[in-house]
C-alpha cells in the first residue's frame, strides 16, 4: 500500500521524554558503576584517579547525548509518501523512513489554514505539515490513524505513585551495580532482574495524550494505543478537575486520570473550563 504520489510538506519534529530519560539512566548507571569500580582501588590516589575518569567519561556521553536528543530536524520543502515500509520523508539531504513498527499512532489536526498530520512515535512526534486537506487525509489513512480533524487534545500526566515506583526500582539497579565490584554475581542478578522492571515503570511515566475527533477517541501512551469509536460512547463525566470518565453504550467505562491542558490546543482566553469539563463538552457535541 503507498500514497499514489509524494506531497510537498512541510516536515517538523518533537522528541519526548523517552530519550531524556533513557540518558540520565544510562549515565547514571555507568557513573554508579565507575565509582563503585574505583573504590576498588588498591590506593587512595588510584581510586581517585578512576573515579575522576569516570566522571568526565559520563559527562562526555551525557554531553554527546543531549546533543542528539535536543536536534530537532525539520525540512521546508520535503515529499512525503506512505509505503509499505512506513512513512518516507524525501528532502534535499536524503530520505527518511519510519518504519511502521515505530509509529503508535497519527491523526489529523487543522492549525492556521493548513493541514498537519501528527505522527506518534514512542520516542517523539513528526509533523507533516501540508496545504491541502485531502493528501493530509490519505497520508493519516494510510498510515491506520485518524483521519477526522481533532477537535480536541489532552495530556495524560503520570501519578505520584508511579514516580515513587521508578525511582525505588532505579535504586535497586544502582544497588545492583555498586554490588558488582564486591559479589559479581549477586550484583549481576539485582541488576539484570530490576533492570526490566525499571525500564517499563519509566514508560508509564511519559505523559501520554488524549486525541478527540468526530470518529473516535484515541488514548496515546507509549506503552500502546487505545482507540474508542465515537459510536460506543454514551457520554463523558467530568468526575474531578483531571479526572474523567468515558461511559461506553454497552456497559463498559474508561477511567482517564491526570488530564491536563496540551501545550498547543490550550482553553480560548476568558474559558474557564478544567480539561476534564472540555472533554466532556468536546464529546458532548459530537454524540448529540
């Protein structure tokens, strides 16, 4: 399957939080594991000689690795296409492609006249930004997203709970890793078992983002995707402030906690609704 021809667009992209924090783990982790290396050391002055390496060593990583993750590119006059491969974005440099394994989700958002089609990734979003609305649809289409407008969008943030949680189970890993110098193999099995475990806890707390449009409500988190057609919903309770919940025609409900206004669809001036109350306003009116 592949878009009958390449449209000219604009192409903008967005990292999220999922490469800043994989960064400060992975250089947490070989710093931990450095100065736990260097206590080893048969000499004070030893010792602090690695653990002077490590410390610049890890500096250099993080320094080399926000470089990369701060680098937005975007491309003015580009081609996008879908193929079977994925999105490919052809622009002067070269080309791009994303593979379809690595997109969540896309949908379709009108701003300032022109037609952007949000592409989620687990690490970031890329916008392609178009003049037309119908190869803006075809793109969202064939890529199995949304291709209604979005007429609204929310954050998801994460609970207090689940940052509680990755913090003690990052804990457990450096525990792991300070353990190796001394006992190899209790160290190696505190850290291989935690790792896991640390790594999907971090996932949860990415903000994940709620999407509105005329034919479904969409549920974008990094761990997945849920997608609601707009004819199972009876209607929408705002039950707190960032509280909601979605009440499906046969029975069935979705608890959406934690909503919180999107940075670039915020509220009009003077409109004082919370983002649970524009949620249900926004399904309101299109199951009415």
């Amino acid at each position: 399957m592949s878009s009958s021809a390449d449209d000219v667009a604009q192409v903008r992209t967005s990292p999220n939080d999922v490469f800043p924090l994989a960064l400060a783990g992975f250089c947490s982790a070989a710093l931990m594991t450095g100065i736990a290396f260097a206590a080893r050391e048969a000499t004070p002055q030893d010792s602090l000689t690695v653990a002077v390496r490590t410390v610049f060593a890890t500096l250099g990583m993080a320094a080399l690795g926000l470089m990369l993750v701060l680098r937005r590119p975007s491309y003015a006059d580009a081609r996008a296409s879908v193929t079977s491969e994925g999105l490919v974005i052809r622009h002067a440099g070269g080309q791009k492609v994303i593979p379809r394994s690595a997109i969540l989700y896309a949908f379709l958002v009108e701003e300032d006249g022109r037609w952007v089609v949000d592409v989620q990734r687990l690490t970031g979003a890329v916008r392609v930004i178009l003049a037309q609305r119908e190869p803006a649809e075809r793109i969202a289409r064939e890529l199995g997203g949304m291709t209604a407008p979005a007429r609204l969008r929310l954050r998801i943030k994460s609970t207090y709970f689940m940052f509680v949680g990755t913090v003690a189970t990052w804990l457990l890993v450096y525990c792991g890793l300070i353990a190796l110098p001394w006992y190899p193999v209790l160290g190696t099995l505190l850290a291989g078992a935690m790792l896991p475990a640390a790594i999907w806890v971090t996932k949860q707390t990415v903000p994940g983002l709620v999407v509105v449009s005329q034919e479904n409500i969409a549920v974008i988190r990094p761990r997945g995707v849920q997608v609601f057609s707009m004819s199972r919903v009876r209607e929408v309770q705002a039950v707190a402030e960032n509280q909601a919940l979605v009440l499906m025609k046969e029975g069935g409900e979705i608890p959406l906690a934690l909503v919180a206004h999107h940075d670039v669809d915020k509220p009009p001036r003077g409109v004082t609704l919370t983002p649970a109350q524009r949620l249900r306003e926004a399904v309101s009116s299109l199951t009415a």
